[in-house]
C-alpha cells in the first residue's frame, strides 16, 4: 500500500472510529455512505487533506461521492496535486 | 387523486381537533398512549400483515416489518423493560442509527409508560453527558459502535442503570452494559399497554437556546392528536404510499413525522440506514417505490448541486407528493424540484416545542415558491411586534412569530427548567424565536432566527455548548460562536477563538480545535472555520457581543454598540 493511501486510511480510523468500534475500515470500504464520516465531517477531513498534501481542492469537487472510499479520496488529492 | 385535506378553506371553517379524535376513536378522558395507536390499534383494524417498516442499510441489505411485527417486537420491548425494573415515567434514551430497533423500542418505551429520549448516534460524550444527567435517564439502548461514548461519561452519570445493547453479539460487555437482540428474544404476542392519558409524558426531545446548555421539550401522549392529522392533511399520506422521511428520528421530525405520523396512519414506511448520496437517494426511491418524501432543505440543495443528469437515470415516477422541513425552502429548490421530479416540494414549518407542523403548504394549495405556507387548521398564528408582542396588523411588515397556546402537540414544559418555559409565553402568545412577515393573502414569509442559535442543515445548535466546549481546549482562552452563511446549510458554525499566551495560531491548531468539537459535542457543532483574533469583543460588564460579530459575518447593520467595551 502506497503511503498516501496509508496515511488517509490511518487518519480515518483514529479520527473517526470510536475506540471501541471494530469495524474494519479498507481503501472501499464507503466511509460517507456507510455512515462513517458524514457531511459535516467531511469538512475537517477535506482540511486535513489540503494541509497534509499542500493542495486547495474546490468545494464544487468535495462531493459525497469523492469522498465516499479512501481511494476515491487518494484520486481527488492525486488530481489536485498534479496541476 | 383527491387529497386528504381536500379544500384548505373549507378545513378551516368551523375546524375543532375533535375530527382527529374522532377518526383515532378517542373520547376525552379515554387512556391514550401513542405506541398502543402506532401497532395494535392498526393490527386491530385488520392490517397486522400490512407492511410497517421497510428497512434498508447502506449495502442495500433489507429488512421487512409489518404491523404485526412492529405490535409483537414492541411488545418485547417493553416486557423486558419492566423485567429490568424500568418503571413508568423513568427516561428511556435511544441512542442509536437508523436501525430497526431504534424505531420499534421507541413504541415499546411509551408502551410501558416510560419517557422516550430519542438522541443524535453522532453526538459525542460531552453532548450525551448533558443531556443525559439533565434528564436523569435511567436506561439508554444502543449500539456496540458507541456504546464508548457511553462508557467515557459513565462515573458522572450514576442514575444510568442499564446500558441495552441491541448488536452485542457474544461481545463482552462492561459495567452496567447489558445484551438485547429483539429478533432473538421471545416475541410478547400480549402487553398490556401502561394507562397513559392525555397529559402523560412521552417524548422528551433536546433543542439548543442561546444561553444555558440544552433544553428537554417535554411532550405528552396527547400530541398524537396534532401528529396523526398533520400527517394526514400535510403529508398527505394514503392507504397504499410507501413513506420516505430522510429525519434522524434523534431530532423531532424523525419521530413525529418518522415514527408516530406514518404508523398511527397505517401507512407502509421505508427507512434507509445510510449517509449521503444523490445516486444512493435516488436509487431507493426508484428500488421501493417511494410515493411520499419529506426531506430538508440541505439534502435538496445538495441534490440539487449534482444536477437533474443523475435523476434522469432513475425511474422516479412513483414519487407524488414532496414535504420539506428544516429551515426555510429557498424559492429555487422549489422551482428545481419541479424540474426534476415534475411537483414542488411542500414546505413545512414547526419546530421541536411544537411537537408538529403549524404553517405548511397544502396539497392543492397555490405554492409561492420561498413561502412558508399558512397556517394548519386549528393554529392561530401571527407576527407580534417585538416591544409591545401585540401583532402587526400591517402586511408585510416583520415581527415575531408567535402561536395561541393550545394545540395537541405543545410541548408541556422544558425538563426540570420551567422558568425558561415560562419565559416562552408574551400576553398569551407562544415566542416561537424566528421571525416572518405575513403577505395580503395569509402567506408567512420566514425572515431568521431571533436570536443567537445556530441553524445548520436544519438543526439547531447553541453557541453557549460550543463556547463552553472550546474552552475546555487547553490552548483556548475565550472564543464566540456564530451562524455564518452557507450555501448548502444555510448557516454553518465559525467561531473566534482568542488563544492563552503560550500559543500561536496555525492550521494545525485551528484542525485540533475543529476536531477537538466534532469529537466533543458532534459534527454539527464542529466550527467549519475558526478566526483567531486578540480578543473578542465585549461589553463593558464583559459579555462578549456575538451579535456584532454576526452582523459583520452576514453584512448586516451593526446596531447599538454603545455598551462595547473600549480596549
């Protein structure tokens, strides 16, 4: 696994798992549909993204869907990152 | 097909809420008791095998209820209460996602007498903390994923005798922490319901005020009266719609429009267990052919936002008639949805005091798109002068929105605070804390809150519970929160945070706090942007001025400032 993929994935588990929720969190596992970040959260998420990797992505490009698995998320900092 | 108000005007001649009791087949000073009406009582009508409860998660897994079910389970449900030593008028909080059990154990509570406390499964410790030593509740079911957030606050809450469990599985559990599996349990196929009447306790639902931590509306038995019409006449529900309320039933539309509306009415609904998604959405309406759907505001502009591309792949054409609640409904949402599903959204105003809706939208009736609608039969409704809180005669001039007292699903009281209670009340008139205009044809226009509390995505949120929360940030020596304007959410949180000597702002900072709140209270709360100033501005006796800090976020005129403190 990539390093970008391990640090997005690390980061979501310990920011938005409960200690004691066990659910298995994989690079598809859907993290806004199934309930794991929501809207609101997906702001912080979307804050730390831009911070760790230097980028600016649009509200217009912070959808649901591209934040919905930890790949589409590596996708979306990926097309930010080479512009 | 003919609504179930039929004419708007015609209801309102003559109107009495006795059509409801009629219907429901109450007589004053029968025992009432809402979980009886939402499961035997449509079981006795001859439906025990029509579909209650269709069930959805987000892998597309469901589960099937019907009435039949939802009577036994809930019955279950509140035997095992009172094997566990529950007893009426102790508070029973659900703290739970959008699961089955969620919705059935609120009927199985009221069954038993107890009140139910229904609260947000995102809230975080600090939130649950308060609301749940407030209410000194006895029990709480919920589930293994935050079942932590229970055990952090555990010590502090020593009235908390049972922690119910419904997913332990053969999880080991701790302190106080008991196993419940509904489907596993042997079905009570006969409860006797507890005798509750018309002023017996219900429901108890949490709102946000400007001061002071959260307050419990307390509701009463009696509400169903106002829920069950409201349900019939707003929402129009018919014998044969599949019902879609989007409502975490955490908050008040999820239970009085998510649970006791649609099943007092008798009518099939469908819960989607599930975060957002247009395509998601979409493909659940089209999957159970969804007839009737409340939603909100920010869910529409949200779906609004991905375009009318994506709903011309999916076979809507079931969907009739659309609700929306929440904040008000810009007029565009109303002209986009009826360029993407063909009809408006109806809006719908109410909030958590008044236990069910008061100026709505009809069917039938001539939207105009950005209005709030008039009000239901039965509600007397105007706009009080906010000095004299006599109401404005002159139309479209603004004021405070104010009801008479009286209608079934007032609230009685907030819990263990009945001077705040009282404080609600101006010559007669109920404060809602928003304020409107009223157009020459009866139309209320919504114009904003009153005061300080933070609307975001339809949820209200105090700025007093965030403020008290950031200063338990150790880099935090004073901070302000305030509504600023959002395009989705309508308002969303910022706040000004002036920070202790030893720090320096910086992003690392500013997404620690952010966190730090999500954490602590819940998303909603969590500041989408924090200012970090030298100082917040004040008073001269020290009270830190958020309404000059709003007034500069939103643009507004800043008003008297002649108490600011002079640095």
């Amino acid at each position: 696994m990539d390093a970008m993929k391990k640090m997005v994935l690390d980061y979501v588990i310990r920011e938005y798992l409960e200690e004691d929720d066990d659910r298995v969190i994989k690079e598809d596992t859907p993290l806004i549909t199934g309930g794991i970040v929501d809207s609101f959260s997906m702001v912080s998420l979307k804050r730390f993204l831009e911070k760790k990797y230097n980028v600016q992505i649009p509200d217009a490009d912070a959808t649901p869907e591209a934040f919905d698995t930890v790949n589409n998320i590596i996708d979306l900092v990926n097309r930010f990152l080479k512009k | 097909m003919m609504s179930n108000i039929g004419s708007y005007e015609q209801r309102l001649k003559n109107f009495d809420w006795s059509v409801s009791e009629q219907e429901l087949g109450y007589k004053k000073g029968d025992p009432i008791n809402i979980g009886w009406y939402c499961s035997d009582r449509i079981c006795k009508m001859g439906k025990g095998s029509k579909m209650a409860l269709i069930w959805e998660d987000f892998k597309g897994n469901n589960k099937y209820y019907t009435y039949d079910d939802i009577r036994t389970y809930s019955n279950t449900f509140a035997d095992y209460f009172l094997k566990l030593g529950l007893k009426p008028g102790e508070r029973i909080c659900i703290f739970m996602d959008r699961v089955p059990e969620l919705y059935i154990s609120f009927l199985g509570i009221l069954k038993m007498g107890g009140i139910a406390q229904p609260l947000f499964s995102a809230f975080g410790e600090e939130s649950l903390l308060t609301r749940l030593e407030n209410a000194k509740t006895s029990a709480i079911l919920t589930q293994l994923k935050h079942v932590s957030k229970v055990r952090r606050i555990l010590k502090q809450i020593p009235h908390l005798r049972h922690i119910i469990v419904v997913d332990a599985g053969t999880t080991a559990l701790k302190e106080r922490e008991i196993p419940f599996n509904m489907e596993e349990t042997t079905r009570v196929d006969k409860f006797e319901y507890y005798k509750t009447f018309a002023d017996t306790p219900s429901v108890l639902h949490y709102t946000s005020g400007t001061t002071g931590q959260p307050k419990g509306a307390q509701h009463v038995h009696y509400s169903l009266i106002s829920q069950y019409l409201t349900t019939k006449w707003v929402l129009d529900l018919q014998p044969d719609d599949i019902y879609w309320c989007t409502a975490d039933p955490g908050w008040v539309t999820g239970t009085s429009y998510g649970i006791i509306g649609p099943w007092s009415n008798g009518v099939t609904q469908a819960v989607l267990d599930s975060g957002f998604s247009s395509d998601r959405w979409y493909a659940f309406i089209e999957k159970h052919k969804i007839t009737v759907w409340y939603s909100a505001p920010t869910a529409i502009r949200l779906l609004m936002r991905d375009g009318t591309e994506i709903v011309k792949k999916h076979d809507l054409s079931s969907l009739r008639h659309l609700c929306s609640v929440g904040e008000p409904l810009n007029a565009e949402a109303v002209l986009w949805s009826k360029e993407a599903f063909g009809k408006p959204f109806h809006d719908t105003f109410w909030q958590t005091e008044t236990g069910s809706m008061v100026i709505t939208n009809y069917p039938g009736m001539n939207i105009k798109p950005g209005s709030m609608g008039k009000p239901f039969p039965g509600i007397t409704a105007t706009v009080l002068d906010p000095i004299s809180f006599k109401p404005i005669a002159q139309p479209g001039k603004v004021g405070l929105i104010a009801l008479k007292p009286g209608w079934p699903s007032m609230f009685r009281t907030y819990w263990n605070n009945q001077a705040i209670y009282d404080s609600k009340f101006k010559n007669d008139w109920y404060i809602c804390g928003d304020r409107a205009s009223i157009d020459p044809d009866g139309y209320f226009w919504f114009v904003g809150r009153d005061d300080d509390v933070i609307n975001t995505g339809g949820h209200l949120v105090g700025p007093f519970e965030i403020e008290s929360a950031l200063l338990e940030h150790p880099a935090v020596a004073e901070s302000a929160a305030i509504g600023k304007p959002d395009p989705i959410n309508m308002e969303v949180v910022k706040a000004f945070v002036a920070l202790k000597p030893d720090y320096e702002p910086n992003d690392d900072l500013e997404l620690e706090i952010m966190n730090f709140i999500r954490k602590k209270l819940s998303p909603l709360a969590m500041p989408q942007e924090i200012a970090f100033v030298k100082s917040l501005p004040k008073t001269r006796s020290g009270k830190i001025m958020r309404r000059l800090l709003r007034a500069q976020e939103w643009n507004e005129p800043i008003g008297d400032i002649s108490t600011l403190e002079n640095d």
